[in-house]
C-alpha cells in the first residue's frame, strides 16, 4: 500500500479511440487511449470475450508505478495479477479494460512531475476511464474493480460517478486498506523489523504529514517512501478515509482479501465490511496480497510477487465472477 513515485495532476479526458469497439469481439487485447487536455494520452487494453453480455469491468492498479498488467519496477513485481483477472473475466463472459497509470508504461508521457500528484488524481482518471467505457456501443454498465491502494481510488470513484449518473454497478475492493495509509505503513515496516530509531522517525513524519505539514528531514533508508517530492501526495492520501469511502457507496461492494496478505490484513477487510453493511466479504485461504496462494513466512510469500506463472489462488475468480453475476442481473 505504500505509495511510491506517481505523477500528474488530474485532466480533463476524452475518448479517442472509438474503432477500437467496432472491431470482432474476442479474448485478446484491444489498445485503447484518453487523452488529455494538454495533448498527453493514457492508454489501456480492453478484452471482449465473444459472448460478452453488457458488463465492462475497469481496473485499478495499486501503489507504485504499476502498469496495466498490475506489475511494477519496484520490488520486482511481475504478478500479473490483473492480467489473469481480465483473462478469468473473459472466460466468464465479461469484458474488461486496464490501463497503465499516469507516467507508467506506456502513459509515461502523461506526467508534469510528481510533486503535482495528488490521490484525486487517480480518483479523476478512473472516473474518466469509467465514464469512457459507458459511452462505448453495448455496455449496460461499468463495475469499477481496484487492487490494493487502487480500491480505495475505485471505491471514491463510484461515488464521483454516481452523482453524475453514470451507469456503475458495483465496485470490487481487492486487498484493499480498511485503516488509514499511514497507520498501514507504520505497522508494514514494523512487521519487517525497523529498528526503534527507525519507527520513532516514521511515527514523527506521519504525525506531521497527517497536519498537513511537509518534513524537510527525511532519513536517507527513509526517502523512498518520504521524499519531499512524493509528500504532498502523501498528505492528500492521508486526508482519505477508506471505510467512509466504503459507507458513502450506493452500489454493490465486494470486499476481497486473502489471509496470507503481509501488507494489508484481514482485519483491514473486515473494517470494510462493518463500514458497508450491504458489502459482500470474501476471505480466501492461503491468498496473499497479489491474491496468489503462498505461505505466511515472508521470504516464500513475497517470491510469488515475481512468478507470472503462478495462477490466481483457488476462489479467487470464483468470488469474483459470482459477484458480478450477482450485482448485474443478466451478465
């Protein structure tokens, strides 16, 4: 969940890729693109199985500079957790379309510097992702589905959506926070065993961050996650509450989390939940934060983060198809 170099301030959005629907539907990758007012593009693959029935699925990747597939340069992260996400829809008859951040991948030029980030800058780009795949010929309405940070951007952009009217019919929080981010990234790096030294200076700069207030002295083991770049963003997540986002929804909300997650817990889901009482919980055995089966001992764990070749832990996709079937009577 911690939030690493991301950029851009958010813009305004319009579709410039219409043909792409107008093409044989099938199970491979169709590129799509936005682009924004400033003549800078985001792009995105859209999957349409032949039997798709009117349900479009966005997806939201979580912290970092993470590309469409949910993958990312930091820590090794090839996954491709949302990649077979899309394939599992597919093969359920439900189209999807992911898309790489700002400033990542291929929407690498969108980006004026990180410093301009602010979390509703992920809130505005789903929204406008969102808002792009119910013009499209054939939806009948857009599920909004985030991964880690990315379904808290998910779960704000529905209530966005909902009062413009847009057709969204449930959102899809996977490994998402339950707690504020900075008490999740405290307990992160106390699980991996900072020394106190260490945690006194994280306590201090998320004190001064949740006022409001940048710090000017940042630990060189610490700038990764604090530099003064990346600490407005910082500040502007603070200011974002997860649970209240998930009591402000109006749609159907499936609550995913599985019980050998390192970075956010079952509890966390559970929060959710409590904070959504028409929430769906879905707690999988042996699933952990990129929804892989793994073991709790870390160093096992975290090396399924690097395997694309691992599939999606069993009753994962079962929870989520069965989700959608559930909220889009019909699909």
């Amino acid at each position: 969940m911690r939030p690493f170099p991301r950029r851009l301030l958010a813009a305004a959005l319009i579709l410039t890729a219409p043909t792409a629907w107008a093409q044989s539907p099938d199970t491979s990758d169709t590129e799509v693109s936005l682009e924004d007012s400033g003549g800078s593009s985001l792009y995105g693959s859209l999957m349409r199985p032949a039997d798709w029935k009117g349900v479009a699925v966005l997806m939201q990747a979580g912290s970092g500079p993470a590309d469409r597939d949910g993958n990312s340069t930091l820590l090794t992260v090839r996954g491709n957790v949302l990649k077979l996400i899309a394939q599992g829809l597919a093969a359920d008859g439900v189209a999807s379309l992911r898309v790489d951040k700002r400033c990542i991948a291929k929407s690498a030029a969108a980006c004026p510097g990180e410093d301009k980030l602010r979390f509703s800058t992920y809130v505005d780009d789903m929204a406008a992702w969102a808002r792009y795949l119910a013009r499209q010929p054939r939806v009948r309405c857009v599920m909004l589905l985030g991964h880690s940070e990315g379904a808290t951007i998910a779960t704000l952009a529905a209530a966005q959506l909902a009062k413009e009217k847009v057709p969204v019919c449930g959102v899809l929080s996977l490994s998402g926070a339950g707690r504020p981010f900075g008490d999740i990234r405290l307990q992160q790096i106390r699980d991996r065993g900072a020394p106190p030294a260490i945690l006194d200076k994280v306590a201090a700069i998320e004190a001064a961050l949740k006022e409001g207030r940048t710090v000017e002295d940042v630990p060189p083991a610490l700038r990764m996650l604090y530099r003064p770049a990346i600490q407005p963003y910082v500040i502007s997540q603070g200011a974002v509450s997860p649970t209240q986002a998930a009591a402000a929804l109006t749609v159907p909300l499936l609550v995913l989390q599985g019980d050998t997650d390192l970075q956010v817990t079952v509890d966390d889901a559970r929060l959710l939940a409590q904070a959504q009482p028409a929430a769906t919980l879905a707690i999988i055995p042996g699933a952990n934060h990129m929804l892989k089966a793994a073991p709790a001992e870390p160093k096992a764990n975290i090396a399924t983060y690097a395997d694309p070749t691992l599939p999606l832990a069993p009753g994962v996709m079962e929870a989520i198809t069965g989700f959608i079937h559930k909220a889009a009577p019909g699909n």
